[in-house]
C-alpha cells in the first residue's frame, strides 16, 4: 500500500509549526499506524532528513503515551482504538491521511506530534486517590464489594490517561479523564471517606490547568479507546455539586 | 580470560574469584524477615526528613518504592523516561498476581507458594528471598484493595481468583485483562499524593544516563532531560534502581518499545555485579511476526492454554487452511508428549516444543512461523458465550492485530522473549555491590532463579517496593557514615563528562545506518543464538558477530538532530550501544553455565527425551558478573546456592 502524508512539524514548542508533506509506499495492510510512522522515519534518516518525533510505548494500547489525530480524529478512524493498534488494513491504498498532534491549550507541543500531558497528572494529585499509608491496610476480604459495584469501578478505571476526550473536545475538556478517576474510586466502600473532597479537588485542578468546561457535546466519548461512558461524566456533575453544598474539597494529603 | 570464556569440557568450574555473601540472617525460613527486621537498625521521624533518596523508575516495583518511602518522610526523587509515571511498563501486564491467600481454600500455603515458586525457577533462586516473598505476598493483595484496585469480584462480593500457568492452586487475582495497569494506577495514586504532599519530586521524560558513585558509595545520578537534552545531576543519600528488565536488547519482545538496560548496565559498569544474564524468558503465546517491518510482538495472556488445544499439521509443509485439515492429520504435539500437564507444561518448555515443531517445517500461517491454539473444542463443549466471557477482550485483541476471528479459525501463536530473570545480584537487603544503590522489580536478579511463574513478577515489584526496600533502605541510611557532598564533587564533574562524551560520539558518528536497523540485527543475532536453545557453537559464533557489530554501530550509526532538543533517535542510540555491551555479557553467561536450567537450555546438556538437564553439583550458583573494563573479560563471582527447605529434584511433566 502507498500513502500520502501531511504531517504537522514543529521543532519546539516556542517555534511556530507547520504541515509537510511525505510520502510512504510498500505499506503491509499488517503493519500499524506506528509502524507505518516508523517506515518513514527510516525513510528520512536515510535521505538525510529528520525523523517525526511521536509518543508511544506500550504499542499495546494499554499505556496511553501515543496520541495523534489522524485525518481530524483522536486516535484515527477505528473506534476504541488507539493510534498503536490501529491497522493500516482500514484505510484505501493511495489515501492521502492528515497527522496532527493533540491540540489544547493544556498540551504544549514539545515537537511534532508530541505533547506535554503533565496536567493530567496534576489533576490526579489534587485528589485522584484513597489515602491509604503502605501497611494500614486490613485483610483484602474484610471489604466486601459488590460484583456489580467492582465492575463499575474497573469500567472507569480502565482509562489510560491518553487525553484523547481532550483533543476531540471543542471546549478542550478534561470532564471525561477526571470523570473515569473519581467513578472508579467513588462508587467503591474505600472511597467513600474522601468522596467530595476527592471530586471538588479535581475538577476546580482541571478548570486552573486551563481545560475547558463541558458542554455535553459527547465527542469525548466517541473518541475514547476505552469506551469511557457519558454517564461517568453525569455522576462526576452530581458528585462535585453535593460536594460544593458541603463545603468540600479541604486538601488532605 | 579469567574463568569465564574457558570452554573447554573440564568437569568443575574454575574457583570463583569471590564467593558472595548474601546476608541472609540465621534461623529457621519462616522467621528469618521477622528477625532482620528486628535487627535493624530504627529511624526517627525527624531523621528521615534529613535523608534524599533517587529513585529511578515508576513502574510497580519504584513507584510503590517511591510512595512508601514519601510516606515514611524521606525526600524522594523520582524519575522516568515516559511523560506520566502511570505508564511505566509494568501498565501492560495482563494476567494476575499471585497471593498465599488461600481464600479458595484449596490448599494453599506461604510455604506451597514458595515450594512452587523455588521448583518453578529450577533450583537457581535463593531460598530465603523466595520465602520472604511468599510472606509478604498476601499483604500486598491488602494494600491494594485499601487503595481501591478493583479486582474480579465474586457474587458475594468477596475476591475471585484464578489458576494461572498451570498452577495447581487458584492463588491468581486479577482485573480483567488489565491486571498490571490497576496495580500501577493503585501505586500511581499512592505517588500522586506524596507528590501533591511534596515528599517525593517527579521527573517525568528524564532519563538517567549514569550513576555516580564517591568513594565507593553511590551517591547520585546523571539524567538527560528528554524534552530539551539537558544533563543534570542528582544528589541522593541512597540510589534505588526500579528500571525493569532487558528483554529489548532481542529488538522484538513483548516490552514496550522503551524498555532499556541503560540505568541497569552502566551501574554495572560503575562496580554493580550483573547476575546470570543469560535467564531470559520467553512466552510461549505471542502473536508471531506479520512483517519485515514488525516494531513489537504482542502476548496473548497465559491463560489461554486453559481452553485452548495447541497443535500444528502432522505432515511438514501442509498449507492447506485449518479447517481443511482433518483431525487424524493434526498433531497435539504437548498432549502427546505431555499427557499429564498437556497444553499447561510450563512457559519453557511450550515454548521450545513450538520451535522445534516450526524448525521441522510444520509452522502455520503465511509465513510459516506459528502454530495453532485452537477453541473449537472448548467452544463447543462450553458454548461461545463462556468462551466470550472468559477471553472476549484477548480474542478482540488477537483480532484487531491480525485480522482474523478467533472463534471461526485458529489463533496462530509462537514464543517471543518476555521477561528477564538476570539483572543486578543483590543480597537479601536487595542493595547491589555498590553500598547504597539498590536494585528492585525486574531489574535485580534475585526471586525467580532460571525462570519465572505467571502472575509472580508483578508480586515481587511489589514486594519489594512496598513491603521489603522500605525496611532495609531505612536499616542502610540509620547505619551509613555519608560524607556531606554537593554535586559540584569532582566525581560528579568527571561522571557528567563522561555522559557528555557519549551523546557527542553518537550524534558526530554521521554515518550510513539507522540505530533501529542495528538493533534489529544485534535482536537476530541474540534470537539465534542466546533464545530457546543455546549452544556452544552458536554462543562462540555470537561471540564473534556482536563485538564487530558493536564496532561497527560505533563507526556508522546516523543519529540525526541535535542533543539539546527532543530526539528520539538519539534516546534509542544510547540504549542500543547498552544492549551492544550486555549482549556480549549475556552470550558469556550462556557459555559459561554447561547445563540445561529452566529457561536457559543448552542442547549439549539434555536428557535423553529432550528435556533440560541440570548439574547440581557443578552449577548450583548465582553467576555475578563482575565488570573489569573495556576489552577485558569480565569476572566471575559465584553465590553458592543451597536448599535446605525444598529437595532438589528434576521437574517432570510428563
Ligand atoms: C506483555 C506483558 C505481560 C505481563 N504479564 C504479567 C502478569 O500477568 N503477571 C506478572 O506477574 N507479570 C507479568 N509481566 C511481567 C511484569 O509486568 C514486569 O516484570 C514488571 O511489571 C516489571 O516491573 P518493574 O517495576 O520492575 O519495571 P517497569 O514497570 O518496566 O518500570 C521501569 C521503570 O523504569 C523507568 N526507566 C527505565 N529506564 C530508565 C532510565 N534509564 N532512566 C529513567 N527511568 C528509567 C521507566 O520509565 C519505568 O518507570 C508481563 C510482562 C509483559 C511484557
Ligand atoms: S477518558 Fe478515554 S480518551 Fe480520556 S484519557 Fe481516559 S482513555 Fe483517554
Ligand atoms: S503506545 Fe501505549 S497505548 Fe499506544
């Protein structure tokens, strides 16, 4: 298979980008978006060029380091799918596909395709967790929950921090990212001590880290390679008012 | 050379150079951790603050290191070459961890867990360490649901679990697939509050290019910042290295892309021993490779040989499709050998029966590299749905990479590398040969002996981070006599430099070939030759092609850009020129131990129906490699191994 490229490059994040174009050719329909990267990278290096800086690790769509739009889409075409397990097989020979980084004003680009997410990680600081000290825990068993409840909380924890409901968000939202957080470790009998806290704290972290509010446009969720629900979003709305009206959200590190 | 490339069939070893002492405390097995920990020495609250501690990695192992001792009130500096500590490696592990809990009730002990886990590394682990991880192992199920890591539950609400690896216990807990992202999110969070608490600094995107060690005491570490090149250094009153394994030097494994050796092999270099490199482990059920261009091979979970029956076309070179073979011309070659365990013998030995089954031309596929895991029993005899409740998301997975339907055809699977059992020797303290740099997770040596059981790697992260490394660090720093430094020391200066020099030969190499092309070849030559069977042939010719490819990756590497901005090719350079220098070690290793070990399987030295054939009495050891400068062969040292608790007895699985 053959592709047309159009890449956005951008050598930091103080320089300002632009797209370029490439091209790409004995493409196996096997080979992943990455690996089709990759392909041109080697291409460049060899002609003389500079590769295309882009995030990945895992390539097993569980770490959440790679993110791109591709041809106007978080993730590219294949719904929860991220970029790495995305196969060049769903795409035509001779397509001509559009590569952008993630676009938000709480994701500079670092270069290319790259992106720093290290407000994500704030967010989860300011509250995304139980404070449960290493040895104070009693026996696994003593904690019973519920099969249902246990689901729902691994539904939400299933999130892999790759900040795709931001790219898609027009607002550049972090609701569905801060959502997954506080549905996982809410709904559990362990979460419950800091439940208001944990969600006032989070999301007043989301609005100073410069993302946007929701709007209920759902295109968070249509792009999520975890399938993160909507109605996570719902609950966080709910969790976070009933914590306002308690006065919630006093740090407690 | 020392006693080290001597390959000549002599019946004993040459005398070590120093025998090691691992400083496992007296005393009965199940009492020996309680008394180290009375023996320690305590710290005051107040001491601790006065302490910084380095610690290098985020995954299971350095992250709940890193959060503990935040907790505990050390300063703590934290760092990782990924943008979010979250997505350590460690995040990809699928299938479970293992606890004594015994909550099924099925006769399981502290002590059958430590018994299997000991026989399952075939002798070459150190008993005490092992049991100590047996013990701690239930309270790091506790931990974890404190922490809220929402394990499968049963209907009553209490934990589930499963038996995994052939296990004949069901000591498995597991979060669907996803069992190594939630620990690491559970050990994430605990890191995410001693952040927000200010214990411990998180470097993200920084990683570290050498270790400084000051009068024979390791002292800090040099980083480069990965956003824009910068080389800095770090002070610490103690260096715990959490960088996970060193599969990555084959090219393709199933690690992340970003798995290196750099922390690991230049602390070996700075005075740290490497032990038994040559324990790699390879996974019997990976997806085998599509293409030239292949980046990475991708596990289907263990589990699987559960339902799953393994076979390949009686008849060599049959390319008829699955389905059009019939069932007297396929061959359940692992049910025919091993009647008794079948398709569930251990990761080893299925792995090397699927080679030698491809070898002899029966391989499956469009490229002939694979065989069959097949469900149409099992579906047929449970019905799709429990096959779809039990596999529905690695069958999805398994799909979405090839493009096949599991539930119509046969999966096609072959053995890929996946975990190292090597890594830096440390004593029971799990503190290297450098005075206050340790070594935890998969990047020591020390639980696992020649090959590792499922679901026990991510057990002994924790272990260690959580549960062991707080104590003995905290017991090293009450005792140390530290000189007051600051990094402008001399041997900060001369470490910096040293780094420096290294970024600059790679970037002014400007020469033909791409860093990935080597690694690939550098992989090939490992694959060959130091994979599932090893020779001494083959070693010796390894031993040939790898200094001369190292040479050459020297003289005609292309690393494009520059060194004060992202460059991803040059962070490859520098991890590739590692896995060069290890690789050697690595071939060495295999050459040296004539015998057949769990996952190390030399074709001199099997019984007479193939199976691996240890030698007790001659290799009965840890083998420490002692670094002893360039172009120098490297040094043998030996622990000696004794087994007091569980009798040494060939593994059958007949
Ligand atoms: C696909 C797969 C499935 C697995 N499934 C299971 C399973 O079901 N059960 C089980 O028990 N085990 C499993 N394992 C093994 C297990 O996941 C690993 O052995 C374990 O997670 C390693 O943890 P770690 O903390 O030692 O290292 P890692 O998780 O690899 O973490 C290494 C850390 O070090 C950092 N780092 C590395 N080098 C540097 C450097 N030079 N400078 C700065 N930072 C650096 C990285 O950023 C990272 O934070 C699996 C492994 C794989 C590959
Ligand atoms: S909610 Fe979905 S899209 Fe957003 S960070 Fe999590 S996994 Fe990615
Ligand atoms: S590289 Fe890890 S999710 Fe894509």
């Amino acid at each position: 298979m053959k592709f047309k490229l159009r890449i956005w490059r951008q050598p930091n994040t103080l320089i300002k980008g632009r797209f370029e174009e490439y091209e790409v050719d004995d493409v196996g329909p096997d080979e992943s978006f990455l690996e089709m990267l990759d392909m041109l990278n080697e291409q460049l290096i060899a002609n003389g060029g500079e590769p295309v800086a882009f995030d990945h690790d895992c390539r097993e769509g569980i770490c959440g380091m790679c993110g791109i739009m591709i041809n106007g889409v978080a993730h590219g075409p294949k719904a929860a799918t991220t970029a790495c397990q995305l196969h060049m097989r769903h795409f035509k020979d001779g397509d001509v596909i559009v590569v952008e980084p993630w676009r938000a004003k709480a994701f500079p680009v670092i270069k290319d395709l790259v992106v720093e997410r290290a407000a994500l990680d704030r967010i989860i600081q300011a509250g995304g967790y139980i404070s449960a000290s290493t040895g104070s825990a009693p026996d696994a068993n003593s904690i019973p929950v519920p099969k249902p409840v246990a689901d729902t909380a691994m539904d939400a924890a299933a999130c892999i921090g790759c900040g795709a409901c931001v790219a898609a968000c027009p607002n550049s939202s972090a609701m569905l990212f801060t959502a997954a957080k506080v549905g996982h470790l809410n709904v559990l009998p362990q979460g419950q001590a800091e439940r208001f806290d944990r969600a006032v704290l989070m999301v007043d972290e989301m609005e100073a880290e410069g993302f946007g509010g929701c709007t209920n446009i759902g295109e968070c969720a249509a792009v999520c390679p975890k399938e993160i629900g909507l109605d996570f979003i719902a609950m966080l709305n709910r969790e976070y008012l009933r914590g306002k009206l308690k006065g919630a959200g006093s740090r407690n590190a | 050379m020392a006693d080290t490339a001597d390959t000549q069939t002599s019946k004993a070893p040459e005398p070590a150079k120093t025998i090691l002492d691992a400083k496992t405390p007296d005393g009965p097995i199940a009492e020996k951790w309680d008394k180290a920990r009375f023996d320690m020495k305590l710290m005051s609250p107040a001491n601790r603050r006065k302490f910084r501690i380095i610690v290098v990695g985020s995954g299971l192992a350095g992250g709940s290191a890193a959060a503990t001792l935040g907790e505990l009130g050390y300063n703590v500096d934290c760092f990782a070459y990924q943008d979010s500590p979250r997505r350590a490696h460690s995040v990809s592990a699928q299938g479970g961890i293992n606890a004594a809990k015994n909550y099924r009730n099925d006769g399981d002990s502290i002590f059958r867990l430590f018994y299997d886990t000991v026989k399952g590394g075939d002798y070459r682990s150190r008993e005490a360490n092992v049991y100590r991880l047996a013990q701690v192992s239930n309270n790091i199920i506790d931990q974890c649901v404190a922490q809220g890591v929402p394990f499968a539950r049963e209907y009553g609400g209490l934990l589930d679990n499963r038996s995994f690896g052939g296990a004949q216990v069901s000591r498995t807990f597991y979060a669907r697939g996803q069992t190594g992202q939630q620990l690491l999110l559970g050990a994430y969070q605990a890191l995410a509050r001693q952040i927000h608490a200010g214990r411990v600094r998180m470097h993200t995107r920084t990683e570290m290019l050498d270790l400084v060690v000051v009068n024979g005491v390791a002292r800090g570490i040099v980083t480069r910042d990965l956003r824009n090149g910068k080389i800095e250094r770090w002070l610490g009153d103690a260096v715990v290295l959490a960088t996970g394994g060193y599969s990555n030097a084959f090219y393709l494994s199933t690690n992340a892309k970003g798995c290196n050796v750099t922390a690991v092999w230049r602390a070996h270099r700075r005075g740290a021993y490497f032990a038994n490199p040559c324990y790699t482990q390879i996974h019997p059920t990976c997806i085998p490779q599509s293409g030239e261009h292949q980046s990475k091979l991708t596990l289907m979970s263990e589990s699987l040989r559960n339902d799953g029956r393994i076979w390949a076309p009686r008849q060599p070179g049959d390319t008829r499709a699955p389905g059009d073979i019939p069932e007297k011309e396929r061959w359940y070659y692992l049910e025919e050998r091993y009647p008794s365990f079948g398709n569930l013998v251990p990761r080893d030995i299925a792995s090397r029966a699927a080679k030698s089954v491809v070898d002899a031309g029966h391989g499956v596929g469009p490229r002939r590299n694979g065989v069959y895991l097949d469900f149409a029993d099992a579906i047929e005899r449970l019905g799709v749905n429990v096959i779809r409740d039990r596999y529905g998301n690695l069958f999805d997975m398994y799909e979405n990479i090839t493009g096949e339907n599991p539930y119509e055809v046969p999966m096609r699977i072959y053995p890929a590398l996946h975990y190292t059992m090597g890594g830096l020797w440390v004593d029971y303290n799990l503190m290297s040969t450098i005075p206050g740099m340790f070594a935890i997770g998969e990047a020591n040596f020390s639980d696992h002996g020649a090959n590792r059981l499922g679901a026990s790697a991510l057990m002994q992260g924790l272990a260690d981070g959580y549960f062991v490394l707080p104590y003995t660090l905290s017991n090293y720093l009450a005792q140390a006599k530290l000189e007051p430094l600051t990094t402008d020391h001399e041997a900060f200066r001369a470490v910096e430099e040293e780094v420096n020099g290294r970024v600059e030969r790679l970037l002014k190499a400007n020469g033909e070939r791409s860093v990935d092309s080597y690694h690939r070849e550098l992989g090939q030559i490992l694959w060959e030759y130091c994979g599932m069977e090893r020779s001494e042939e083959g070693l010796k010719k390894a031993l040939e092609l790898i200094p001369t490819l190292r040479e050459e990756y020297w003289q005609n590497v292309r690393v494009p850009g520059e060194s004060e901005e992202l460059n991803q090719s040059l962070e490859k350079a520098g991890r590739v020129a590692d896995f060069m220098e290890l690789a050697e070690l690595m071939c060495i290793d295999a050459l040296q131990r004539k015998e057949s070990c769990g996952a190390h399987f030399r074709s001199e030295y099997q019984t007479a129906d193939g199976e691996a054939r240890r030698d007790d009495e001659n290799y009965a050891y840890v083998a420490a490699w002692e670094y002893a400068g360039d172009g120098r062969a490297p040094i043998l040292n030996k622990e000696p191994l004794t087994f007091e608790y569980v009798a040494l007895s060939q593994r059958s699985y007949k």
